[in-house]
C-alpha cells in the first residue's frame, strides 16, 4: 500500500491486488490480464495523484467506475487501473430538477434518492450498471425514447485531464472535453469524477405488459415490432427477447412494453400494441400492470444474474426487416444455453446534437446475450454471440459501446466524422497516450481469440 493515497495502492502480486483485479469486472468471466497496480481510489485527490504517479512512471492508465464492462475495458496488461467504485455520492437540487452523483453510482441507488424529491432520470436497464461507463457511452436507459440518450442530460463534469489537472467542464469552458464525454465510451481522454446532471419529473405512472408467443410466431411478432414502433408514443418502451421460458419446452419470444405516463396518461400508450393481429395468441399475458422503476430493475435483473458467464454484443440496423431477419437467422435459431437470449431493441432513432460525438443508432438494437455457467462451454458460446454476427453486416449500422467487443468482432461505435473528430482530440488532450481507448484484438484472452490464435498461419 502507498500511504500518499487515501485508497488503496496495490500492486501485481500484493495481498488484495487479485481480488480488487477479479472485482472490477461485474462478468463472471473474467479477462486474463493483469496491471501493474490497482488504485482503488477514495477521494478526487487520489484520483489525480493517481494520472500523476502514473505519468511520472510511464504507466497506460485505465479506468473502472461500475465493473459492468462485459469485456472488461478497464483490465489491462500493465499500467495503472483507477478504480473509481468507492465513489458514491449522490446530490439533489429538487428545486431547480438537478442532480450531482458519482462515476459508481448504480441506476437503482440513484433512481431510489431521486424518487423522494419526486424526479428521476434514464439510468440503464440493468440496476447494477454505474452511471460512469453508462453516460459516457452514451446511455441508452429507462425511457430514453422520450427522453433522449442519458449523456444528452448531462451538464457538467468534473474530469481530470492527461497531466492530472482538474477542470469543472460546461460547454461554454470546455466544450470539446463535453462533447467527446457524450458518447465516446471508453476512448474518452480523462476521468470523470462527478457527473452534473438533469433530471426529469417523475412519471404519474408507469404501465407494464408482456405477451409470451410460440416459436412458430416468432418472425411475424419481431416484423410486427418493428415496423410498429415508429408510430407508437415515444414514452412507450417496447422490446422483444427471443428465448426460453419457464415450463415451456421450445423457444419464444416475449413482448415487453413500459409505458411512463405523464399527467393525465394511461392505458391509451398501450393501445397499439394490444390491436396487434396476433395479440389473443399469446401463451401468457400481462395487460397494463401498475409498475415501478424497481420492479422493472428486477425483470432485467433476472435476465442477467450476478455470477453468470456473459458473452454480449450487438449491431444497429434499419434496414427492411425481412432483411434483418435473414441475417439474423443464425443467431435466432442458435440459442447455445436456455438462459441465452436475443435482445431485439425497438430503439427508434434520435436525432444527434453538435454537443454531443454519439452519432452511431438506428430503429433496432439486435442484440445476443450469451448466459452460461460452466468455462468449458465459452467456445460455443462466445461463437454465438459474436461470430455469428457477421452474417449481419449487410445490414448493420454499427454497435454500442455499452456491449461492444471490439477486441472479438471489431465495429464501429461512432460515426466517420465524430471518429475523427475524437482521435484528433485525444492527440490535444492526451499528447502522450496516457489513457488507455478501445480494447484491440491482441488484447483478448476469451477462448474465441485463443482459438483464432491456434488457427493463424504462421509466416
């Protein structure tokens, strides 16, 4: 331990350094690379003693805010991890609908304290995710068709920069350090140590109904979805997962939709979906249940359990959706586990703001979410989720940061102009190349990477 720190300095090999190393990735499988040190920082103060330290000794650094990374970005080989989970606080502002909270504040937390002065904010759908990694990858949260991506309710930011200088940035102090925050995931160039947010008035109501469809309906109900969502009210929120349910034998697909009411709203947002054509041949339904934020945390909370092995990745598409489904086949008809699930996201769009380097959405988010438990079985699985993607690139449109594996099945999280625009930042504000960015395939350690390495010609 560095007694100059109010945290912990743990380097490789010293008691806690494994532990603190196999803890900053919420995924039970766990990369197989190691840094030099691990700060587990405390205060602000050990946070730009840490860039410092880390500078004057020539170490990468990385960070870890939540751990929910399913790749584990923030676990290198080498360097200095700055592991921000001991960083809490959450402030309130009712009165003028602000709020400051910390990198590893969990959405559930943060919804929990923001509910008692009646507001509330788009965290991510899973209540373990960290508003940290959330926000800066652009945050695609509760309700975020009506109420835009979460970085756009950004204001603020406390940031250390490359040579261990604080700055408070706003986008009239320092508006390219704000627009890469919003959006750039892990290729931001500084560590965010407070985040200033917006917040939203709390919803009169939140409605829930799902509708559970044989496989032979499966096509029609994620055609139907699709070019349904356009027309529905952006403050409803619609998904479809293929997968497996309870007591039944083959595989199904369930419809999901949230309604967040405003004043004077109610079952009316549900409307469309309940005129559906297929709608009386559900096996299971649920029509219009009076919800809360929580009980919509513990629906996703039960699709990705604590202590699971995940391999997660996705594309953006709008193209026809016969197409889509074409090109989806082998991921629709490949379920590796009966915990496995396709993630079909009715996202919709959102225009893209000049503050702001997200760029990279569509109308859908298909997604697959590979859930399995035994080490033996990451070939087939992490195969599924990532290799039997590319059949979808005639159609893709890019991936999010939040379930991007670069390192496995390289793609783009930005458009080619923000791209740019980011790397030409990082050059003014990280000259030397301190912090690390996007995971590269030499980086990987999962069996997929393992087993592409056996099969490489040599020279």
């Amino acid at each position: 331990m560095n007694s100059r720190f109010d945290g912990a300095f743990l380097t490789k090999g010293a008691p806690g350094y494994e532990e603190a190393r196999r803890g900053a990735v919420w995924n039970g499988r766990k990369p197989d690379r190691h840094p030099d040190a691990i700060l587990l920082a405390a205060s602000d103060r050990d946070v730009r003693m840490g860039v410092r330290h880390a500078a004057t000794h020539g170490m990468k650094v990385s960070v870890r805010s939540g751990g929910h990374s399913w790749i584990g970005n923030g676990v290198r080989d080498g360097g200095l991890l700055i592991d921000l989970s001991a960083l809490q606080e959450v402030t309130v502002d009712a009165a003028n609908r602000r709020a400051t909270v910390r990198p590893a504040v969990q959405g559930r937390v943060f919804n929990a304290r923001l509910a008692a002065d009646g507001l509330v904010f788009p965290s991510g759908h899973c209540p373990s995710v960290g508003v940290g990694g959330f926000l800066i990858s652009g945050g695609y949260g509760w309700n975020s068709r009506h109420l835009g991506p979460a970085c756009f309710s950004v204001e603020a930011a406390d940031v250390v920069l490359a040579d261990g200088t604080p700055v408070h940035a706003t986008d009239e102090t320092h508006p390219d350090v704000m627009w890469a925050l919003r959006g750039s995931g892990p290729g931001f160039f500084g560590i965010v140590t407070r985040f200033h947010l917006r917040v939203h008035p709390r919803y009169e109501q939140v409605l829930r109904s799902a509708y559970v469809f044989p496989r032979e309906l499966r096509d029609e109900v994620l055609a139907w979805s699709y070019e349904t969502v356009p027309s529905i009210s952006t403050q409803v929120e619609m998904s479809a997962k293929v997968g497996f349910t309870p007591g039944v034998e083959s595989s199904t697909t369930t419809i999901t939709v949230a309604a967040f009411c405003g004043p004077g709203q109610g079952a009316e947002l549900l409307r469309p979906v309940e005129k559906a054509p297929f709608i009386d041949r559900a096996i299971r339904t649920v029509e219009r249940l009076p919800s809360t934020l929580d009980d919509l945390y513990a629906l996703s909370d039960g699709l990705t359990p604590k202590g699971r092995r995940y391999a997660v990745d996705g594309v953006w598409t709008e193209a026809p959706v016969r197409q889509v489904l074409d090109a989806g086949r082998e991921v629709l008809d490949g379920l590796p586990t009966r915990e496995s699930f396709l993630l079909w996201m009715l996202w919709g769009g959102q225009p893209t703001r000049e503050n702001a380097c997200w760029s990279t959405q569509a109308r859908l988010y298909f997604s697959p979410n590979a859930v399995w438990t035994d080490p033996a079985d990451d070939l087939r699985n992490e195969r599924w989720a990532h290799e039997a993607l590319t059949a979808m690139a005639p159609v893709a449109r890019g991936t999010q940061f939040a379930d991007a594996n670069p390192a496995d099945r390289p793609d783009h999280g930005l458009e080619p102009e923000p791209a740019v625009r980011l790397e030409r930042l990082r050059e003014l504000y990280d000259p030397q190349g301190l912090f690390r960015t996007y995971l590269t395939p030499a980086e990987s350690t999962t069996a997929l990477a393992k087993q592409r390495c056996r099969h490489k010609p040599e020279n």
